[in-house]
C-alpha cells in the first residue's frame, strides 16, 4: 500500500485512514493538527490514491493484515489508529484483529458492519449497482453522492473547501473505486458487533448531531466497548474533521494527551 510517514522525531505514532472516493491526503489537515506530538503515518486505501485494488485478491482481513505488514516494514510496534467512515470500518477491523498494534482508537462516523446476513444481502445489491454506475458515468456518480442526504450539512462548507473537496474524488479511477466497493465495502465486510467487548484499548467514537444514522450506530457501539467515549458534535454532519475542523482538532488532541 502507498503510504507517506512524516517522522516529527515524535516517541508515538498516529495512523491515519481516509474515507471512500478520497485519499490520504483528504487528512492532512488532521495530520497537521497533530504533527507537533505525533509522527504521522497516511496510507492510501486500496482504490485510492496511490493503492490500487483491481488485480489483488483481498478482503477485509487480508487488508487488515497489509496494514499490520505495513508496520513492521516501518518498524511500528504499536500506533494509534485514526479512521474516518470508510476508513474508520478499516481501523475498527484493525483494533479487533490485530489489537497488540494499537494504543488507541478513534472512529469517525464510523460502523462495525450490518448485522444480520439479508442485510449485508441487500446493501451487496446497492453496492454493485454503485459500482456500475461509478464506471459508467463516473461524474454523474460523484453528482449523486454529493447530494445525498449524508452529505447535505457539508453545503456550508466554503465554496474553496468543497471544491477541493471534488477535485480530489474526480482524481480517483472509477475502475479502482468500483472494485473497493465489491472487495470491502459494508456489504462485504464481516459484522464486528459481537466482538466489540474485545476492544480493550481507549476507544473515541465521533458522530456528528446532524448525522442521526450515525449518532445511534454509535451509541450502541458504546454500549460494547469498555473503554469507549462518544462525542456528538454540535451542528456537524458525516465529515465532521471537514465541517467542524476546529472542534475536532480540539477532541482528537484532548483524548489522545
């Protein structure tokens, strides 16, 4: 996996993980924020950026393990792990599956997977008609998703931002954006709530109030995890680092001292 390691001279590092149709890029405001304490670790996603996904057979175990390969060929005992939406599902499964290389956790409206089988069934369906359509007409997609009802609360967002913001999804290739959806998306991915009370890290979990799906995925996510907080933050959507940056500055480096 493509990856960028600022090394601040810092004794701890922070492991960074973006959100679909973007790339690790997509944080380094977050990585700024944090850059006087920590050394940064940014990795592009499979899909994203500099990773590709088509010609690799995975999952999202197996991309759990590339992570943790990833570490060692840096020499990385123990990070803490950032994951915002997409990414925060990647960072969720990392923390389960291999939680001797973590030394926290924060989840940015983020989820364990669907519960039941039907539903994962179900959003299997959605996800391949997405990833259709991604490689049909890729900018229709990019029209559609942007007008999502998860999104609407990024409209105050400067005109600056939010180009910045589409200029960084129209760079991602459709095919490898596409075939993310069908190798981990939330269709696919395994469902992580019976082993939640596993996490025995400090937990952040994130959700923004005018995110209403993802406040109450992750109240009861809170409920699991032993050593979880949840913050809800005030007048935020979905990209809560994006619509509250100061807010969020302020919590990430508050729970990580």
């Amino acid at each position: 996996m493509h990856h960028h390691f600022s090394d601040n001279g810092c004794d701890e590092t922070v492991l960074l993980l973006h959100g679909f149709m973007a790339d690790s890029g997509s944080l380094s405001k977050v990585g700024d924020a944090l850059s006087g304490r920590f050394n940064i670790l940014y990795i592009d996603l499979p899909g994203f950026g500099g990773t590709r996904s088509t010609g690799h057979d995975y999952d999202m175990e197996v991309l759990s393990g590339a992570l943790e390969n990833k570490l060692d060929e840096l020499g990385l005992c123990e990070v803490h792990v950032f994951g915002y939406s997409m990414g925060g599902r990647v960072a969720l499964s990392f923390g389960i599956l291999h939680p001797e290389r973590v030394r926290s956790l924060m989840l940015e409206s983020a989820s364990p997977g669907l519960k039941t089988a039907s539903d994962r069934e179900a959003r299997q369906a959605i996800d391949e008609e997405r990833a259709v359509k991604i490689t049909d007409d890729y900018r229709a997609f990019l029209d559609e998703w942007e007008s999502m009802g998860l999104f609407q609360s990024q409209q105050s967002l400067t005109e600056e931002t939010f180009h910045e913001q589409r200029k960084m999804r129209e760079s991602q290739v459709p095919e490898e954006v596409a075939d993310s959806l069908r190798k981990y998306g939330t269709g696919v991915q395994p469902a992580y709530w019976d082993r939640l009370a596993e996490l025995k890290m400090p937990v952040l979990l994130i959700a923004g109030e005018r995110d209403g799906k993802f406040v109450s995925i992750n109240e009861e996510m809170q409920e699991s995890i032993p050593h979880a907080r949840f913050e809800v933050v005030e007048g935020a959507g979905h990209n809560i680092h994006l619509e509250s940056q100061k807010k969020f500055d302020t919590m990430i480096s508050e729970f990580l001292t």
